[in-house]
C-alpha cells in the first residue's frame, strides 16, 4: 500500500473510533440505571419527558413497531394492575392507562416506598420496545392470567407515588 492510501485508512479508523465511543448508547444506559427510581413529588412533563398520551395512541400501541418505541415518556396518573416485588426486592408493576384498558405497560424498579395494586402512579423514563410477559414476571409474582400478554416495557427514572 502506499502512504496516501495508509494514511486515509488510519484517519478513518481514528474518526470511526471517536464516533463510536461519543454515540455508545451502554454508556448512556448505565447512567439511567444509577439515576433508576427516584421518587419524587410533584412529577410533570416536560422537555425530556413528554407526556406519552401526546406522542402515541395509547388506545392502540399494536400500530407501533418495536423501534417506534424508543423514546423519553412520562405515564401519567397509571393505573397499578399488578405489584410483586421479586427476590431482589424489585417491583415488578404492570400499568396501564386506565383501569379498564388492556394496553399495559411493564416497570422493573427498586422502591422505597410501597406501590400497591390499584393505585395511580406517574413514571417518567425510557420505552424500551415491546415484549411479553414471560416466566420472569410470572415467577416474580404476576398473575398468571397476564401470561405472554404484549406489552411495553419502560425503564424508570423518576416516580411518584
């Protein structure tokens, strides 16, 4: 190879590099999970978190594909479907919007304080993509009779009870 030819590969694999650990997205997650469930009062949307209902239709979340589902989102006011918590002391909580909707949303965070089965709660994080409900969440103690039910999962930052 000749010198021009070395030279552009190497300052390529130099930019690639850089970009690549500017954009890591592990990095970016690990520092949610330290920040994972505060719990705060008073929780409103705002430019990070913006109100879900104004960014999807939650009457109908089967419309969006897994990679629509990336995004900073605050659920207000969510109704508690199911409250376990699991043998590492994690809530394992199944929200929806409304008591009777069967859209749900699926949150897997540690709390001080107790969140109960009928309650309302608002949580501010990060839609983590669709999946279902698993062995995991059945083992964890949610009720069976939610088994490979879709939902969405979410990674909380703040909540408020």
């Amino acid at each position: 190879m000749n010198r021009k030819r070395i030279a552009l590969l190497t300052g390529l694999t130099i930019l690639m590099t850089a970009a690549v650990n500017t954009t890591n997205p592990l990095r970016n997650a690990l520092k949610n999970d330290a920040e994972a469930a505060r719990i705060k009062t008073n929780l409103k949307p705002n430019s990070k978190y913006p109100d879900i209902a104004n960014k999807l239709d939650l009457t109908s979340m089967e419309q969006y594909s897994s990679v629509h589902l990336f995004m900073n989102v605050t659920l207000k006011d969510f109704y508690v479907k199911e409250s376990t918590i699991d043998n590492y002391g994690q809530y394992h909580l199944l929200l929806a919007p409304i008591k009777t909707s069967d859209q749900y949303f699926l949150v897997v965070t540690k709390s001080k304080a107790a969140i109960k089965k009928g309650h309302k709660i608002t949580v501010q994080g990060f839609l983590n993509g669709k999946t279902k409900i698993d062995d995991t969440q059945l083992n964890a103690g949610i009720n069976s009779k939610y088994s490979n039910k879709k939902v969405v999962s979410i990674l909380a930052d703040n909540i408020e009870i």
